[in-house]
C-alpha cells in the first residue's frame, strides 16, 4: 500500500512554509496547536499518575499478581481483567514487568508516546496532493484529537495495551518498506488481538499477497509459540473463551460497542442471537473489505484501513472503549458534495470519540437504543454505508462552494474583529446543527451543575447569602415586589395556572421555533441569530459560575410560595426530586427572561409586520411577569439576563460587524450541482 504516488509525502511537506504575513500567522497556528498537543499529553499524564494506587491503572495492575507479574507461576487469567491473547501475555510478561517497578510514570509516558507515533504515521499516510494547511496542521490536530479520544483516555487509564495493535497495522501498511516486513507488523498486530487478520485479505486483493502470506503465517507462528509456551492458557483462550467473548466483563456491557454486544442488549440470547450475529458479521465483513478495497485501489489508503478497522470493530466478539480507534481514522473520509455538508461526518465523529454518550441524546428512555451504540453506529457507518466520495469525482477537491453575503460595512474601525466569520447565504447542514445544539445544551447543563461543585447543597450557604444581598439591593431601589406578586397570583386559580405553564413550556418551545422559522425563510438571519444566542448563553454560564444565587422560592423564610414545582422542605438539602435535577441556583442573570428577550428583539428586528413585531415583544413580558409570579426569580434577574442578551447582539456585532441584508436564497447550489454533475 505504501507508495510514492498515493500516500509517499514529498520531502518538502512536512516543511512546506508560506512568507510574508500569512506565512507568519500559519506558523503561529503551527506552534499553539503544538502547544495544544503538549498540554494536552502532561494533563492525561498528571490525571493517570495523580490518582492513588488501586484507582488507576487497573487492568495493568491486576495483571501484577500475587504470583508476579501476569501471575507467571500462574494462569494469565486468574485476572478477569486480563483480555488480551496468550501470545499477547507472553510479550507482556517483561514490559509489565518493568511496569510493576515504575508503575504510572513509564508506563504512561510510554504509551503517550505511542499515540504520538500513531498520529504521525497516520498524517503521512494521507492522500496525495495536501494543501499548505493541510500539511502544516495535520500532524498537531491528530495528535490533539486522539488525546481527547475517549479509546485514548481509557487505555491511559486503564493501562491497556490497545494502541500497540493499531500502531502495528499503520507501521506495516504505510511506513514500512518491503511486503514482507509489512506483514509481520500486521501479523504481529493480529497475534494480539485476533480480529485484525480482517487486513489480510484487503492486503491480498489490493495485489500484495506476500505481505497478506506473511501476515498469516507470522499470526500463525506467534499463536503456536504461546501454545507451546502456554498450553493451558492457550486453550482457555481459544477453546472454552471462544476467541476471548467471556473476558473482561459481560459480553453485554455498553462498554463492548460490537455488533454481538448489541444484539446482546437489545434482549436477543442463544442460538438464535449466535446466528444472526454470524449472519450480520458475515455480510458486514464482506462488504466492508470490498469498499475497502475500492478506496485502496482508489487512492485513498488510509480510509481504506479504516473502513477495515471499523469492520473489525462491529465484527468482532467484543471491541471494548480501549480498543475503538479506528473509527477516529474514519474522519479522514470525505461526504458531501457542497462544502457546507464536508464537516457533518468529521465533527460527527470528533464527537461521537471524544464525549460521552449522554450528551450526544436526551435521557429519553425511546433513543436508548441509538445512544447506548453511538460508536457502533458510527463504525458501521463508515464500515458499510457513508457514501465516501472518490478522489476522481469532481467534488473531491472542489466542492460545490458557500455563498457568502456581501460585508455591510461598519460604524466603527476595526469592526469586525474576525473578518473572516463572513455572512452565509445557505442554510447550514441541519444535522449538524441540530448535533451541535444537543451538544451544546448537555454541556450548558454540566456546567450548570459544576458552578455550585457538582450538587444543589454544595452552593447552597453561599448561593443563599447572595439572594440576601439581592433582596437587600431591591429593597434600596423599592423593587421587592416579589412576595406581593407571588401571594397575589397564588390566589387566583386559572391565572396561577396560566403562570406556571407559561413558565414550563415556552422557555425552549418559543427560541426553537424563531430558529426553525429562521433556519427555512432566512438563513442569513438564523446564522445571526443562533451566533447572538449561543453568545448570550455563554455570558449567562459566566454569571451562573461567579455568583450562584438563590431563587425566592428558595429563600428560608421569605414565604414565597413555589408555585410549580410545589411546597419545598428545607429540611432537605434538595428541597425535592425536581430541584436534584439540575443546578437551582442558576439564576442569575434569568436565561428564562434573556431568551424570551432574544426572541423579541430578533422578531422585532426581521418580522416583516409591526403586527408580528408586537406581538414577539409581549413574549418577555409574559416571561417578566410568570418568573416573577411562580417565585423563580427575582427582579434583578431579569436585569442581567436583559444585559446578557445585549451583551450577546454587542459581541456579535464586534466579531462579524452589522448584519447582513435579508436575500432570497435562490437555487443556485442546484445549479452547481447540476453543472457538476454534467461535467462528470
């Protein structure tokens, strides 16, 4: 595979540089990315060894039995925790050694160490011609994204060993000279973990048969020596675990994103579960080698090796989080033919191998199913459906490029200050924004929680001594109307209702409607408007960090009366079910309040009536009055989260200057692609 013409960089890439002043901001980009890199490496490595004894490390440590390391005198898998192969334990037994005798430091430089090769070796590997960016940035991203990479912190954690397998098979497709050579890295690589034999019949009908015959035999000879060596082991292995199924856990732990695993959670048990696993595995092997086979012979080697890597994933008995990193190669992929559709499958996957599960979906208990597989999704994916564009299409190269809107100039001089967040046209790809706000809303709501240290009683004295404050403030200024108010509602029946389902429901319903009208009619306007909100937002998690305050209806002793979410014991550190849910001392500014003004003020800036326009801006005044009603918030909450919301629109209009000109949004992209089409 690894030839001059497709993945050979030429010896000026690596040191390609540009001059004059853009060539000095692309090496001040090289070297933060780099920076990135490094601080990313010493943090994995001060969170493994900065965690006591017993806490990290756990699978390396239990192989460090009481009868030395690996338990030499005794079975390999006295240690449930030990997954790997006997040949893989007879290549352990010395480097977990030296392990027992510096655990933590050696072992974990070591396999940062690993990582870095490996993302080197897969830069190389890239397709041929790459672009000055792409030749400057390439090595620093891929090293800073398999240090995020959930696989990457797991084996870190872990102390695996899942890195050296994956390496192996990039040494020996890309960075080795001579088939022979090759193969006995990939041999190697499946003599310990057995599924990666999966890369010899792509080296085979990719017109490399002595590396895929070496291949075999080198996993061969490796798998004999351990019998020999370990004939109990060997036959534990491979006899009564069936190629390892009932190691390292239960086969139907979401830690295990294969097929079987999921077959497995979603109830199905025995033979029948057996051979449909079989059946899938078979067809997804098969037609996973053959689109391998295609991108190789195509150009695209790496892609290649990684649609085989994701087969090997969904294919095998169990593919644990340590050993899931060749969805991450999958982001080299490229789908879409508009250049605003290239980024869904990268960011896809960024996300779905580097955050956990539950922030991709919402806890519905209906889309467990799809969040308790999302990297098997993701593997089969690349491994069997995405559309992977060929190096002769046109748009590989060239995509059907974004419109942009012309620069409304500016009142003041050095607005914008990011020139290059220009105007688009287009409406943006929803599935990515819709990713990205379910994303972002999970981190939102993280960070909410950790302002008062992870619970509602962690902030609480404090958070109360501020809402003292708040109410001695609006006491100054004559505006403690919030007990008067609250009393008042309270006894009256349709109107507290009216207050409390006001407060429930339009505080997501009324934003996600502005934006989805935005997002079909105007799209210029919705990247404006989603730009001001997420600002607001940001701003708003500021205030929630420095100063949590407590709301009235969490006030002991004022007789506020919680209107929605009922009567609270303050003998209970968490007054209720309810307020254990998220952070109730989020309240200043009042994102309630600051939403429903971003509403208003966005209706009022693009609805073409003034019937419209009126009606947008009574939405924050029904907001003002139903926070203030149920006992939620205060006055001076609204007033910062009025602030926010200006502070939001200020900083969207320093960043990317005035909005732009409401235009039509035409068909023009058809045409591109039509034009394109023919000219294929």
């Amino acid at each position: 595979m690894a030839n001059a013409e497709h993945s050979g960089r030429p010896a000026e890439a690596f040191g390609a540089t540009a001059v004059g002043p853009a060539g000095t901001r692309l090496r001040a980009a090289r070297l933060g990315l780099w920076t990135i890199a490094l601080v990313l490496a010493v943090r994995q490595m001060a969170v493994v060894v900065g965690s006591p004894r017993g806490e990290r490390l756990t699978d390396l440590e239990t192989w460090v039995g009481p009868e030395g390391v690996l338990h030499v005198e005794g079975s390999l898998y006295d240690s449930t925790r030990f997954t790997g192969t006997p040949f893989g334990g007879l290549v352990l037994k010395p480097l977990t050694r030296a392990a027992e005798e510096a655990l933590g430091w050696g072992w974990t430089f070591g396999t940062l160490l690993l990582v870095v090769a490996l993302g080197l070796v897969a830069v190389r590997a890239l397709p041929q011609p790459a672009g000055r960016r792409t030749s400057l940035f390439a090595a620093p991203v891929a090293i800073c994204l398999l240090m995020l990479s959930l696989p990457v912190r797991n084996t870190l954690w872990l102390g695996q060993t899942s890195i050296i397998p994956v390496l192996l098979v990039l040494l020996g497709c890309f960075a080795i000279r001579g088939e022979r050579a090759g193969g006995v890295l990939i041999g190697l690589a499946a003599a310990l973990q057995p599924i990666l034999l999966l890369f010899a019949p792509l080296l085979w009908f990719t017109e490399r048969r002595r590396a895929a015959a070496t291949a075999g035999a080198t996993f061969g000879a490796a798998t004999v020596l351990a019998w020999a060596a370990m004939p109990d082991d060997s036959h534990t292995y491979w006899v009564h675990h069936l190629a390892g199924v009932g190691l390292g856990g239960k086969a139907d732990a979401l830690a295990n994103q294969s097929l079987h695993g999921a077959l497995l959670r979603l109830g199905l048990s025995g033979p029948l579960e057996i051979a449909l696993f079989l059946t899938l595995g078979a067809a997804v092997a098969v037609l996973g080698l053959r689109r391998a086979v295609r991108y190789a012979r195509d150009g695209q080697l790496l892609l290649a090796v990684a649609i085989t890597g994701c087969t090997a994933v969904v294919v095998a008995p169990t593919a644990w989080q340590h050993q899931l990193l060749w969805v991450l190669l999958a982001v080299v992929g490229r789908v879409g033919k508009r250049a605003s559709d290239r980024f869904v499958w990268p960011v896809a996957v960024v996300l779905v191998m580097t955050l956990p599960a539950k922030m991709m979906l919402p806890n519905m208990a209906s889309l467990y199913p799809l969040r308790d597989n999302m990297v098997l999704l993701a593997a089969l994916a690349a491994a069997a459906f995405l559309p992977f564009l060929s190096r002769t299409s046109p748009y590989y190269q060239e995509p059907v490029p974004t419109r942009y809107a012309p620069q409304v100039p500016a009142r003041f001089r050095h607005v914008p200050l990011l020139p290059f967040l220009r105007r688009v046209l287009s409406r943006p790809n929803l599935l990515l924004e819709l990713l990205l706000i379910r994303v972002t809303y999970a981190a939102y709501q993280q960070v909410r929680l950790a302002a008062t240290g992870g619970t509602n009683e962690g902030g609480r004295a404090r958070a109360e001594e501020h809402g003292e404050q708040i109410l001695s403030l609006e006491r100054f200024l004559r505006l403690d109307i919030e007990h008067a108010v609250n009393h008042a509602v309270a006894g009256v029946g349709w109107l507290r209702e009216f207050f409390d389902f006001y407060y429930t429901s339009f505080h997501f319903a009324v934003p996600l409607t502005v934006l989805a009208v935005l997002y079909w009619r105007r799209p210029v306007d919705y990247r404006w408007a989603r730009s001001t909100l997420g600002l607001t937002t940001l701003l708003a998690l500021v205030g929630f960090w420095l100063y949590p305050l407590a709301p009235p209806r969490l006030m002991p002793g004022l007789g506020v009366i919680d209107t929605v979410h009922g009567v609270q014991d303050f003998s209970q550190p968490d007054y209720g079910t309810l307020t254990a849910l998220t952070n109730q001392y989020a309240a200043m500014p009042s994102l309630h309040f600051g939403w429903s003004l971003w509403c208003g003020l966005v209706i009022a800036i693009v609805a073409p009536r003034a019937w419209m326009r009126a009606l947008g801006l009574l939405h924050p005044l029904f907001t003002a009055s139903a926070i203030v009603a149920t006992g939620n918030h205060w006055i001076l909450d609204a007033v910062g989260g009025a602030a926010v919301v200006l502070a939001g629109f200020g900083l969207a209009y320093v960043f990317q200057g005035p909005r732009a000109k409401a235009v039509a949004v035409v068909a023009t992209e058809e045409r591109h692609l039509v034009k394109g089409t023919a000219a294929s």
